[in-house]
C-alpha cells in the first residue's frame, strides 16, 4: 500500500460506522488526527508507529472494518516487531464486532495454530461457523467441506459397527450394546455411541464438534417390546468398558479415519 492511499483509506473505514443509525457516536475529529499522525509517521518511513496509530484512531471508531484493514496489514507488514499477533489483535478486535471476514480469519488461526495462538480446532471451528453463518462465503464453503468430511466418517463408523452382531437404539442416539456378558439381554456388557453424526444435507450444524466414537460399558440397560421387537433405551447402567471393546473401538476409528474421542 502506497503512502499517499494509507489516509484515505482509513478516513473512508472511519467514517462508516457513524452511518448506521444505533451506532454510538464517533469523535470523528479524533480519528482525523490519529490519521493524520498516522499518515505523518508513514510519509516519514515509520511504518511500526503508523500502524500502532491507526490502531488508536481503530478504537476511537471502533470500527470491525478499519480493525479488519489494520489486521491484514500487519499480516503482511514483515518488517514490523510481532506483526504476525498484531495481525491477529486487530481481527479479534473485528470479530468482537461480528466482522465475518475476521471471524473467519481468527478462526483459521486458532485451527492452524498460527499467528501466536496454540492450536485450538473446537474454538477456531466455532468461530469460522459464526463466520459462516454471517454470511462469509469462503467459511461458509469451509463448513460445507467439513461437514461433508464429518458425514463421510460417521457413516463409515455406523455401517462397521453395523457389522458386529449387536444391538442399536433405533431412537435418540447412534448407540450399540453388546451383550458380552452371560445372561443376554438381562446382563452386561459394552456400548458404542457415534457422537456428532450429521444428518445427510446438514451445512451449518449448531453442534460444530467432529464426529467421535465413544465407549463405555453397562451393567444393565432397559428396554421396550413391542410385537417381539426390542426397542433399547438410551440410558443404562455404567460401568468400565471391557478391553476388547475399547480395542474394537480404536479399529473402528482407524478404519474411518477418526481420531481418539
């Protein structure tokens, strides 16, 4: 970005959110001189005091656009101390503001691990899908993508497990008992449940969490007949998963390409 386009630019950002009707108001005239200053500091070279200077005028306006700006401009301003988190401050300022674009880009961070946060898939997951669900078309189609890749794993994991002789609650979760235990369906023994599964044309889920298989054992669980047929209940009595379904699991899981609940 040229000098002479830095001032320009941020006074045309600045300007904006004084438009919208319940926008508090702006002291427009001191955003002016922290541009101006800003703008005195780029002519001058000092690009580290430019940009720290429009981050004040930034919060005066409290703009997500012009925090969105300075984001992508320390993003690419190298020559900067800690660019790379000052990138990373402004689009968190922006995504306060429910700017989609910073959602989105603070988002891919926390999944990447990049620009000085740890690594955080849930978090920067939840993010990208507020992105997304304001609108942003590249989290949305981000979404799209991970959902499908979600789907795909799930239902990988539901016809194997479909494979074993067990049994499946047919209504309110993804979940198999294993009567490994004598006396059959009286007794004990293992259950898997598939945590996260979409339904088919999900894209934008509430639940945002990958796809999981969880194991756990019982001791009893009830169920309800009806002409002969066994409908299992949900809930049952917990205990220790036995070893061979924990390695079952890790089978199931490998197989599909999902990773350790």
């Amino acid at each position: 970005m040229t000098r002479t386009r830095l001032l320009a630019l941020a006074l045309s950002l600045a300007i904006a959110p004084a438009a919208a009707a319940d926008a508090p108001a702006v002291d427009q005239a001191a955003v002016k001189q922290k541009l101006e200053a800003a703008q005195t500091a780029m002519n001058a070279g000092d690009t580290a005091e430019a940009f720290r200077l429009l981050g004040a005028a930034t919060e005066i306006a409290h703009s997500g656009a012009m925090a969105h700006k300075l984001g992508h401009l320390y993003e690419g301003a190298a020559a900067v101390p800690n660019h790379d988190a000052l990138a990373t401050k402004w689009f968190a300022y922006a995504a306060e503001l429910n700017d989609a674009e910073s959602l989105h880009h603070l988002g891919m961070r926390y999944i990447d691990g990049t620009g000085g946060v740890s690594p955080d898939f849930r978090k920067g997951l939840a993010l990208v899908n507020r992105s997304a669900n304001g609108g942003y078309d590249v989290a949305e189609d981000y979404m799209r993508k991970f959902n499908a890749d979600q789907d795909t794993k799930g239902r990988c994991m539901l016809s194997t497990l479909r494979g074993y002789d067990m049994r499946e609650v047919v209504f309110g979760a993804n979940r198999f008992y294993d009567f490994s235990d004598t006396g059959g369906e009286d007794g004990g023994g293992d259950t898997y449940e598939i945590v996260g599964l979409r339904a088919y044309n999900d894209i934008l889920p509430a639940d945002t969490r990958p796809v999981a298989l969880t194991v756990d054992g019982f001791s009893h669980v009830g169920y309800t007949e009806v002409d002969g047929h066994h409908f299992y209940e949900a809930y049952y009595d917990k205990r220790r998963p036995s070893s061979a379904a924990l390695q079952r699991a890790a089978q199931v899981r490998a197989k599909c390409g999902v990773p350790e609940a």
